[in-house]
C-alpha cells in the first residue's frame, strides 16, 4: 500500500505562497521610489547621542553639524588672500554647496561694528561686568590703561561715542574667546609653526553629508576643484574638513566590499551547487529561495525601518549561503534518495529538521535585535524574514518544482563513509579532535584583550585624519565632539540657565577637569536689565575718576539696548557662533558649549547633572561605554541561549546523547574567540554579535546530524555544502576593510567550521547503518 506522504498534497499552501510573494513584489515596488540607501556609520548608532536633551534639539544639532565643512588655504609664507579669493569663487561658481563663506567685506564689518555701538549697553562682557561690580573705580582704571597703552589705540571718537569702553571691552572677550584666529583683510587668518599663512572658509551642504549619490558626486566635485587651483597656484596648499568626506569613504568602501565581495560569492555558490549536482535546477531552485528570502527581507525593513543601511547589505551577504542551506539539504535527500521516495516523503523527512534549524537561526538573529544599532537591528529583521521566507519556499514550492530531477551519484562518497565510519570507531577522532580543539580554544582565550573602541565600526582614512589634526591646531577649534548642552522652553530659559551654569564652567578649568570652553557673547535680557543697573550704579565713580584724570566731558548713554536673540542671529556679529544655537518651531531653545582639553570626563559629566537643562556630551566615551554594555549583555545572552540549547538537546536525546551533541556548540564559540586573539583581534561588541550566528548556525549541523528521519550520509552531504557555501558567503567578510565586520567574518568562519567538524558527534547510534551501504 502506498505511503500517503508519497501523493501529492493540494496545491493550495504553493498557490497561497505565490500570491503572498507576488503582494511582497508589489509593496517592494510601491516602497523603492521613496526608499533610501543609507551610508552613513552615524545612523548605525543609537538615536539618543546628546545625553539627556530632548530629541528635536539632538536631531537638529546633529544634522546641522553634519552639513558643515571647513576649508584652510595657505599660499605660503607670505600673506596674500589672492589663493583663498580663487578658491572661493571655484566653490561659487560650482553651485555644488548651499553656501560658501570666506571674507567679510566691507559691508559686513561696518554692520558688525554698528551691531555692537547701537547694543554695547546689552553686549557687556563678564570681565567689564566683573570690573562695574566693584563700584566702577576698576573700570576706571581699565579705562586709562587702555588710553595711555601704546597699543591699544583708542581713538578720541571713540572715547566721545563710548566713554565707557563698553564695546572695546566686549570685543576683546570675544578675540581672546576666538582662540588662535585673526582677521586679515576682512579673512579669518592663522599661522603655523612654519610662517604659512592660512585663510579660513566655511561651507554648508544643501542636504545630507549621509546621502551617498550626493556626496560621493560633491567630493568628486571638489577634488576637480583642487586639482584647478592647484594647477592655478602650485604652491597652494588646501586642508578640508567635514561629516561628508568620513561618510564617502565609508560608502565607497562599503560598495567595494558589496561589488567584489558579493560576485565572488555567488560565483563561488554557483560553481560549487553546479559542480556537486551536475545540473543547473538545483541551482535555480536555490535562486529561487534566496531572491524570494531577499524581497521578503527588504520589504519589510523598508516597512520597519523606512529606508536600508549600507551596512546591512554588506553584512546580509552571509544570508546568501544560509538560506541556500534549506534548499540543499531538501536537494541532497532528493540526490541520494529520488529513486526511492516521492518529492513529499522526502520533505516529511526533513522539514522538522529545517524549521527546528530555521528556528535557531532566526532566533540568533532576532537576540541581535537587542544591539542598540540600527544597521545591527536592520540586519536582524533582514535575516529572521529573509530566512523564514527562504525555508518556507523551500517547503510549499521546492517539491512541486524539483520533480523529475536526476538522481546522481553522491561526490566522495568513499571519502564521506569512511569519515563517518571513523568517528564511530575511532576514539583518537571522536575523543582526540575535541579535546585538542578545547586545549586551542583554551590556548587562545588566554590571549584574549577587551576593547570597546567605537572607531574600529569605519577604517578612518589616514589623508583626512590628517587634515582634521592639522586644522584643529591651526584654529584650535576640534571636533572631538566634547561639549555641554544647555536647553530651555525658550531662549531666555536657554541664556539664563547658561549664565546660571558659566561659574561652574570656570571653577571646571580651575580644577583642570578641562583646558578651555567656548559660551556665545550673549546675554539674556534678565542679565541686560543687570548690566544696566550695574552701568547706572558704576556710572558717577568712572565718570569722576576719569574727570580726576583731566577727562573733562564724560556723558556715557546709560538707556536700555536690549538684544534678543532673534536680532543677534540675523546680524553680523553672530557670525562663527550661530552653529551653536538652535531654535524649534515651538521656541525651545538650545546651546552648545564645546569643551577642548578635557581630562575629566566623568566629572564633567556629574557637573553638568547639578544644574536644570544642562547635559555633558562626550559622544565616543558614551559609545564605548554602551559597547562594553552590550557586550556584556550578549555574553549573558549567550550563556542562557546554550543552557537553552541544552536542556533542550537533553530532553530530545538524553542526558548523554544531549550533552555530547552540545560539545560542538560549546567548543564552536571557543574555537571562533581563539581564532580571533591569535589572528591580533580583540573581542568588542561584534565579535559577540558573529558568536551569536556561530551558536544559530552551527548547531543547525547538530540538529541535520541528529535528525532520527534522515541519514547520516544525507546530512553529512547536506551539511559539508551548508558549510561551503557558508563559509563562501561569511568568509568574504574577512576580507573586509573594516576591522568590525573583518573581526566579525574571522569568529563566523573558524567558529562555523568547528561546528562542522565536530557535528559527527551528533550521529545516530548505528541504527541507521543499513541506509548508508
């Protein structure tokens, strides 16, 4: 009588199956024209990067701060703003930028000093103020030294319009707070060591420095433009920072990695299916089951996430040759046993083992989903859809599609029984191979080092890295991206909490928590109504100590000059501090504060939390402290998932049997951490996330091994060419130039090919012998 498994089923689940795909088609179509490539290594960290500020004012700061760029022309040691002027107008003439700033004209300086005359009495200074709190006899003596300084050079207008020096005072606070520039000729100009004189440039970026089309098409814009003005004026010598030039090099090496990697993978899988099967449908059939796991993947991150990382395509590789592994364990047992068994029989013979193995798998993905980075998240949605969408291709189409194909012969299958033969009667194997493995991985962990450093997620290139140095100490203005941020409802509640917070900032440097700190050179009206009072109160004793000094007619202007922050921003004199301010729609207000030479972090840090609306930043700190966090979350993760594993092995098999098919999942994870300390690599937090696939992946070769339906032959076939076309896929990841996907693809490789070598171990007792000969 025939085996019911042997007909076959309704073609309804295949049909049901087909209707899903073609919706998933759609949507994919309907979401490409609004989807996005996103390149950039920023977006693959966690959202909340500015400490405890509210999200608006964070996303406006980060965006606005990465649309920047800066530019240093020098033309020698001689002072000539000719070189800069030509710069200037190639950037102009390009139209490539939103802006682009150099000098400030004449126009612009007789606005910026009119600004400051017309509002001296609502600009004060701390130091002025400091001086008019003693009674105005400091300010008086300020005054005269200032007169009979031989370099000062007060002029006797500026004496009659200012008699109290409010504007020169103000001026001054703000020259010693613009660090190592001065103006030139209407330029901003530094000099180094060597005598260059450099002439400053600003830009801004229409859109995004993460947009990779764009970007990659503006810094090929603007080395032609290097090129021209090198060839213009071949002494010149031009450095460049900003967001932008980090995020092309990223995307264009991720591309690389995404171009050469990929094809050699799939050439790779393609040879090995063609040359094992010695047909091209087993080959289509896995085409089939990755493109439908891939469309699948990618609608529903688009749904999820509304656009894809860079990131995740290149580390999506290695869902190539995992979801091809379903279709090849199906096909191996239609290869050995076709002659024999209906297309259904065999899918009953192991479809519990492809949704167990499935299960496993997609689990291991969906723990990543705890990292707290959105390329990592995305990875993890990709895979646990891509995944199940591949297996379950492999269940309601592959019987009805690999009908009629050839039975052949299995490859090496001398080779492969007597293998297999020796891990059941030979103990030096079966004993011998995973204690000297345990002894590696021993060997190895003991080398192991710890490092958390966020800068290993992008392979910084070495002629921008130096070009930042170089302008940080030619402006001394970093970028290391160490600040304080102070916030309000409103920019008065913004200015006051500021003013309120600057006496701590002072006491700060005086520990020597940090060497300097920038705050904008305005004042909240509350303190302008202060200063005013202060003015009035100082005014008799600074007029009769200078009238004492043979000053004969002194009439300071004591009424109300009020500036508001609107006023500040649309004049010329908030010109270089404007990044550091941002208002919402709403009104709430935000201001940067950014610290240089900080030695203390942490107490700046506990500081920033005595006071209302203030938050410490220290964005790489913050990064390497919730990667060792992560990092330790996952450890215990992976604890818990293999005492999971084993109680479940234990219930399924045994106590023995269940312990022993654990020794592979166990020593897999050593195997991958040794592997990784010899090769120079240190364990972060993405060595923990490739373990983590090493422990999903690899126990599906214990889980086909152990499979009470099938042969022992079959899965071993069946998982020497997972392991292949695996190693194919996740291999390329080494070769990477990124050190956190390079150390990443090194502990998948030596952890999945352990597992591989140990699976044996999960052998059914001989029971099944007869199937094999």
């Amino acid at each position: 009588m025939m085996n019911a498994n042997a007909l076959p089923p309704s073609k309804r689940p295949a049909l049901f199956w087909g209707v899903a795909c073609l919706i998933l088609l759609g949507v994919l179509l309907t979401l490409l024209p609004q989807a996005r490539l996103n390149s950039s290594v920023l977006a693959m960290l966690p959202k909340q990067t500015l400490g405890a500020i509210p999200p608006s004012l964070n996303d406006g700061f980060m965006q606005r701060l990465d649309r920047q760029l800066v530019w240093l022309v020098s033309p020698g040691k001689k002072a000539d703003p000719q070189v800069a002027r030509s710069w200037l107008s190639l950037l102009q003439k390009s139209q490539a930028l939103a802006e682009v700033k150099g000098p400030m004209d004449a126009d612009s300086q007789q606005a910026w000093g009119a600004f400051f005359w017309q509002h001296r009495n609502g600009l004060i200074d701390s130091d002025t103020r400091a001086r008019l709190q003693n009674g105005g006899e400091a300010q008086a003596q300020w005054i005269l030294s200032q007169l009979y300084s031989a370099f000062s050079g007060v002029s006797g207008k500026e004496l009659q319009n200012d008699p109290l020096m409010l504007m020169r005072g103000s001026q001054l606070a703000m020259a010693k707070n613009g660090q190592r520039l001065r103006l030139m000729d209407g330029w901003l100009v530094a000099q180094d060591e060597q005598g260059n004189y450099w002439y400053l440039l600003h830009g801004e970026l229409a859109g995004s420095s993460f947009d990779m089309q764009q970007t990659h098409q503006l810094v090929t814009t603007l080395n032609t433009l290097e090129g021209e003005l090198k060839a213009q004026y071949p002494q010149a010598q031009l450095l460049s920072r900003g967001t932008m030039f980090y995020s092309d090099y990223a995307s264009q090496q991720a591309k690389r990695d995404v171009s050469t990697l990929g094809v050699a993978t799939l050439f790779g899988v393609i040879l090995l299916i063609v040359a094992v099967f010695r047909s091209l449908r087993p080959l289509l059939l896995c085409l089939i089951s990755i493109g439908i796991g891939a469309l699948a993947g990618t609608v529903v991150t688009l749904l999820i996430f509304g656009e894809l990382h860079l990131m995740t395509l290149v580390m999506s590789m290695s869902i190539i040759g995992i979801s091809a592994d379903y279709t090849l364990y199906y096909l191996t047992e239609r290869m050995v046993h076709g002659a024999e068994t209906s297309p259904w029989q065999s899918l009953s013979k192991v479809r519990n083992a492809l949704l167990l193995a499935l299960l496993t798998t997609v689990a291991a993905y969906l723990i990543m989903m705890l990292a707290p980075f959105p390329g990592i998240r995305q990875m993890a949605v990709f895979a646990a859809v891509g995944l199940s969408s591949s297996c379950l291709t492999v269940i309601f189409w592959h019987p009805w599609l690999c009908r009629g194909l050839p039975v052949r012969p299995v490859p090496a299958m001398v080779l492969m029984l007597r293998w297999l033969a020796a891990w059941r009667r030979n103990k030096k194997l079966s004993v011998g191979l995973p204690v000297a493995l345990a002894l590696f991985s021993l060997a190895g962990i003991a080398t192991l080092r710890v490092d958390d450093d966020i800068s290993q997620l992008q392979a910084l290139p070495q002629d921008i890295l130096a070009q930042e140095k170089a302008i940080t100490a030619l402006t001394g203005q970093s970028v290391d991206q160490k600040w304080f941020v102070v916030y309000g409802k409103s920019a008065q509640q913004t200015l006051e909490r500021l003013e309120l917070f600057a006496p701590a900032l002072e006491q700060a440097k005086k520990e020597g928590w940090l060497g300097g700190y920038r705050t904008i050179p305005l004042n909240s009206l509350a303190r302008q109504q202060q200063d005013l009072s202060l003015l009035k109160n100082a005014a008799p004793a600074v007029i009769k100590a200078l009238n004492n000094a043979g000053l004969a007619t002194v009439n300071p202007d004591l009424n109300a000059m009020p500036v508001t922050i609107d006023a500040w921003l649309a004049s010329p004199a908030s010109e270089g501090w404007r990044l550091l301010w941002i208002t919402l729609a709403d009104g709430e207000s935000g201001v940067l504060v950014p610290a240089e030479g900080v030695k203390n972090s942490a107490a700046l840090n506990t500081l920033s939390t005595q006071y209302t609306g203030v938050a410490w930043v220290d964005r790489k700190s913050s990064f390497d402290e919730l990667f060792a966090l992560y990092r330790h979350i996952l450890t215990g993760l992976l604890l818990v998932a293999l005492a999971v594993i084993a109680c479940g092995a234990v219930v399924r098999l045994g106590w023995r049997k269940g312990l022993i098919s654990l020794v592979p999942s166990v020593l897999s994870l050593g195997c991958g951490l040794a592997v990784l300390a010899l090769s120079g690599h240190a364990v972060n937090l993405f060595s923990l996330l490739a373990l983590v696939l090493v422990l999903g992946i690899g126990i599906n070769y214990t889980l086909f091994f152990s499979n009470p339906r099938g042969t022992p032959l079959t899965s071993f076939l069946a998982i020497t060419l997972a392991m292949l076309t695996t190693l194919l896929t996740l291999g390329m990841l080494v070769f990477s130039a990124t050190q956190a996907i390079s150390s990443f693809g090194i502990v998948l490789v030596s952890g999945i090919f352990t597992a591989f070598l140990l699976s044996p171990l999960a052998m059914p007792v001989k029971k099944r012998k007869k199937d094999d000969e």
